[in-house]
C-alpha cells in the first residue's frame, strides 16, 4: 500500500500538466479531466485510510521514499511521503472536499473563455496540498508550501484583466512571502541544531536542545503558520482573496491554504511543547484573531469577504487550540475538519446565490431569496447552525471542546483564553444571523445589475447582464449536489466524531492528548456558550430581522467604520510597511551615496590625485632624475652619520 502514497499527489498534479500544456484541443472534455483525476486522489486516499483502519493504532505509519533529493556532504534531503493519522485526514479532506468543489466548478465556470486552465490550477492546488501534508522532511514540506503559493496566486488573480484581482493576488503573495521567510530559517536553525530536518529525528530530539533554540524555531514556524492561515499580524491578504471566483474562495478556506498553517504547528508539536513561550504567543495569536476576524465579519456587507472574515475567526480558534498544546492539538484538527464541511457548503451556497443574481455580492441588496432558491437555502442554513454551534451539529462538538480546553489552561490565562473563545462564538451568531437574514429573508432588495467596469466580482459574462433585473433561480445540479453532500457533512461529522471520542482515539497516537482540568464543569460551558450564542442571535434578529434594512449601508458607529475597513489593517501596513520602507529605502540610497560611495569615491579620488602628482616626478629629463639621485644619496649619507652618532 505504500507505493500508493505518491499517486495522491501523482494523479491532480498529471492532470495540472496535461490541462495546462495540453493546448485549446482540451478546452471541451478538459474540466471532466481533471475532475476525474481529483476523484482519483481521493479514491486511492479512501482505499489507504481502509488499509490503515486494519492495523494497530502504532503500526499505521507508512513511508515512501522516491529518491534521494539533495545529497552534499551532510546535507542529506530525500523526496519521502509520511502518512499517518495526521496526514491521512488531510488527505480525505483535501481531495473530498477538493473533488465536490470540482464539481461544482463544471457548472459555476460553464461560461468562462478559461475553463480548462482554471481547472488545471485547481488541480495544481490540490496536489501541492497534498505534498505538503504528505511530505517526510521540512524541506519538501516548504516545496509544497511554496506550491500552494504559487497556485494561490494563480487562482486569486484568475480573472487578471480586473485591477483588483491582479492586486489581490500580489498582495496575496507577497504576504505570504513574509510567512515563507519565518519557515526557511526555521529549516536552517533545525539543520544547524539537529544536523537534519527530517520530522522524524527533530521531533524526537526536540527536548534535547535549548529552550531559546526551540523558542525561535516555534516563533519562526508561527510566523510562517500566520501567513498561510491568515492570522494577525499576517491576515491582510484574505478578505481581498475574494477577487478569485468563488469556487477558488471555497478551496481556499476550508481544505487547502488556510489549513496548512494549522497543520504546521500540530505536526511541530514536540518542538512547541519544548518552547513554553513560543506556545504562548500561539494561543495569543489564536485569541486576537479569532476577535478580529469576528468583528470585521460584523460590518460587512459583501456576502464572501463576510465570510472571509468568519474563516479568519475560525481558523484563529484552531490555533488558539494548538497553542494549548496536548491538551488542544486534536480538538484544533477535529475543527479543521467540521470547518472544512460547512465552510465549503457556505462559500459554494455563497456562489450559487451570486450565481442567480447577477454576480451580485451586496447582501443589502439580496433579501427573500429563501422562496426562490430552495436548495441553496436549506444547505445554506444547515452551514450557517452549523458555524455558530447549534446543538447536535458539527461546530457544536468541535468549537465546544476548544472552548472548554481554553478555560483547562488554568489561571489568569485560561480564564483570558476561554473568555475570548466564549466572547468570539457570540460574535459569531451574531454576524452569521446577519448574513442569513439579509440574503434569504426579509423583502427582496433586487438592483439592477450595474455596468460590467462596474461589478465588484467581476464575475464570468458579467458584461451581458449590464442593466438587467436579477431573476434568482436554483443553481443546475453539478452545484447543488456539492452543496447536499456538504451540508451532511455539516450536520454529521461532529457526532460522528465526537461522540465516543472516535477523532480523539484516530489522532492521539500522532499529536498525543491530555485531559485538562478546567475551572468549570463542561455542562457550564456549554451552558454559558448556548447563551452567549442566543443573545449574538437575538441582537441580529433585532437588528435586522424586524425593521426593513435599507439598501445603502447608513454610516454607522466608529466600530462599525472600522470594521468596513478591516479594522484599519491596510492603513496600519500602508503606513508602517510600505510608507516606513520607502523611508527606509531613501535612507540607505542616501547612505550608500553619501558614505559608502562617497569613501569608495573619494579613496579612488584620492589615489587618482596623488598618482598625478607622483607622476610629475617622472617628466623624462635627465637633469632631474640626477638630482633626485643626489638628493637621495644625500639623505642615506646624513641617516648614516646620525646613526653613528646616536
């Protein structure tokens, strides 16, 4: 079964080369391709995670090694596939989830010019995905990491003719960039500490090095986790990544980008539980943001980058959850994965409703589309009870758990903690309420659609509805059987994996499990976040459940103000970032021409002004080299006598 590993990442990344240089001859039959071979990815990963289900629980690590990818000296970096528990999970998510939203895209991107390519980057994205968890060393994982960045950027600015998009595919970029840096000098600081990156080895020997060693290499992979997963102070990218088509926002929050910095921190956990600090500026991360990305969820009223917001806040209790360690890392993935079904479900329910009304993005301008899109709307709000927690469903099993081992860390800290992921499922209710009243309640707020230059998503034949009344309908099939398959996921798989502690008995061989003591019994927490979650719902109800809301946004609070704008996170980086490095780039043109030119100048001026006058001593006169002669030997006769003298 081990030679099978390598056909996971194999089968999607054929399928990116074959779609991609294939040529216009594919353009009819080249969007089947490379569903089909997504659907291979998973299949092979199905019959892998039997396999697996037939061993022991320490016997289901299996390795792969393909050749040896970098041999000098001691530097030693094979291309090796590892799949275990951990691994294997991603595994099903990545190419499940990735498949349905295949699908989905067969009839989402029918119109588009590009069809075939789209699907080749799709294909693209899930095999470096794949790699990346399926990886054997830190060193391919970074290939892999590397991948899905360049992927990301390809899918972001797909429809590139739009400025925005172009923009928020390099901005997308080029903050990862700064992520990416913080992973390779975590590489390099494991090479030179354990003489190897393979996981193996450094997760073993993780407590044999210093604790500032292992501080910095944990605070180097959170960077690195904070640019993939979007989480302060690296989040900025997200909310513009909705440029992308929506199928591409789909895949990106819920089974491939977001996730891999979640990934990265479980799978360093031996390294993190050997960094006491480190740890701690994971969970504060995973605090901040978890608020941050709730509240600028709150104020927006395009229905993808609200949901944006909601991913950022998602993922932020996923690594507020690896930041507690042993206690959090299976809960973090066991929300990965609930995340993963109703994220998915929302964004695609997100797709299909902008699908009926004119690539219409603005919820303000939605309203009662429950009657007109049935399907949409079922699947659409078992995503949305699922998200905000509602008993029985999958965010409930899941969210619940992070916020009772937030409160087990003890003290004033887990107090913090536990507040925060208490006060941010509140939050939550509230904006998720929000989104569903606005677009499948109340009285429709139809617009007509305004010119294509005009259209915020730009999204594919908007041209021809230039002008034209929305007429909401149900999406075809190929998108709403996704979105049905999805939503059982949503309702399902937090009891399935919850009850009888089948997820925690699946990953506890990999990341480990303590069972922590919290201050409070978990009926209270529970308790406590059933109430939190009634009032975020009844202030949204109140809001904007029982008064008509009005088709232009009203100006709003300064919280609220804050909100639209991202809570000032572009301004903070224009200012700081890109104004301070401009400053900071004159400063040292300025220094390299006044100091560093002007010694390396004036040295060679210097030089060049004494050879001239050295070489008037050379005129070529007789005359004058007999006299320099006398006067030389007159000194060496004067430096004799007074050396004899003395």
């Amino acid at each position: 079964m081990e030679n099978l590993i390598a056909l996971l990442v194999g089968a999607p990344l054929l399928g990116a080369a074959v779609l991609l240089c294939g040529g216009r001859r594919l353009d009819k039959a080249g969007h089947w391709l490379g569903t089909l071979l997504a659907a291979v990815s998973f299949g092979i990963g199905v019959a892998l995670f039997a396999d697996m289900l037939g061993r022991g629980a320490e016997d289901r690590t299996l390795y792969q090694h393909l050749f040896s990818w970098v041999s000098v000296g001691s530097f030693q970096a094979d291309f090796a596939f590892r799949l275990d528990q951990l691994s294997m999970t991603f595994v099903l998510l990545i190419s499940g989830v990735g498949t349905l939203i295949h699908v989905y895209s067969i009839g989402y991107m029918e119109h588009d010019e590009r069809r075939r390519r789209f699907f080749g980057y799709l294909n693209l994205f899930v095999a470096a995905m794949l790699l990346l968890v399926l990886a054997d060393n830190y060193l391919l994982l970074y290939f892999g990491w590397e991948g899905v960045g360049l992927a990301s950027y390809l899918l972001i600015g797909f429809w590139q003719h739009k400025p925005s998009a172009a923009t928020a595919a390099k901005k997308a970029f080029l903050v990862n960039r700064v992520g990416d840096i913080g992973l390779s000098i975590a590489i390099m600081l494991m090479f030179t500490t354990f003489g190897t990156f393979a996981f193996g080895p450094v997760l073993a020997n993780a407590d044999k090095a210093s604790e500032g060693t292992l501080t910095a290499i944990g605070l180097m992979l959170l960077l690195a986790a904070c640019g993939k997963s979007a989480q302060v102070p690296l989040q900025s990218w997200l909310g513009d990544a909705m440029e992308g088509p929506t199928p591409v926002s789909a895949l990106i929050h819920a089974a491939t980008m977001v996730t891999a910095g979640v990934y990265l921190i479980v799978r360093s956990g031996a390294i993190f539980n050997a960094a006491p600090d480190a740890q701690l500026v994971v969970t504060v991360v995973g605090a901040v943001t978890l608020l941050f990305g709730a509240i600028v969820g709150c104020a927006k009223d395009d229905i993808k980058k609200a949901l944006a917001g909601s991913t950022m806040s998602q993922i932020g209790y996923m690594v507020l959850a690896a930041g507690l360690g042993p206690v959090g890392y299976v809960f973090a993935i066991m929300h990965l994965v609930t995340h993963g079904f109703f994220k998915a479900g929302l964004f695609l329910g997100a797709g299909s409703v902008m699908h009926g009304m004119n690539d219409e993005v603005d919820m303000r301008k939605y309203g009662g589309l429950r009657r007109y899109m049935p399907v949409t709307f079922v699947t659409f709000g078992l995503g949305y009870l699922a998200i905000i927690g509602f008993p029985g469903l999958s965010g409930f099993f899941s969210k619940d758990k992070i916020i009772e081992a937030a409160f087990a860390k003890g003290g004033t800290e887990g107090w913090i903690l536990g507040g925060a992921a208490l006060l941010g499922a509140g939050i939550t209710a509230f904006y998720m309420t929000r989104v569903m009243l606005l677009t499948f309640f109340g009285e429709k707020r139809w617009q007509p659609a305004p010119d294509a230059d005009q259209v915020p998503s730009a999204e594919p034949a908007a041209e021809h509805r230039a002008g034209r009344m929305p007429h909401p309908h149900e999406s075809p099939k190929s998108m709403t059987i996704p979105m049905i398959v999805l939503a059982f996921g949503s309702v399902f798989a937090g009891a399935f994996f919850g009850l009888g502690d089948r997820f925690l008995n699946w990953l506890e061989p990999v990341t480990g499990y303590e069972h922590g003591n919290p201050p409070v019994g978990a009926l209270t927490v529970t308790l406590s976040t059933m109430v939190v979650l009634a009032v975020g719902v009844a202030i949204a109800w109140s809001m904007y459940g029982r008064k008509p809301v009005p088709v232009v946004a009203p100006r709003g609070s300064f919280l609220t103000r804050a909100a639209r704008r991202d809570l000032f996170q572009d301004d903070f980086n224009h200012v700081v970032l890109v104004r301070g490095g401009e400053h900071l780039t004159r400063s040292l043109v300025y220094v390299d021409h006044s100091l560093v030119d002007g010694v390396v100048n004036g040295t060679a001026a210097s030089v060049g002004g004494l050879s001239g006058r050295l070489r008037k001593l050379q005129n070529g006169y007789a005359r004058s080299y007999a006299v320099s002669m006398f006067g030389g030997t007159v000194v060496l006769i004067a430096a004799t006598l007074l050396m004899r003298a003395v």
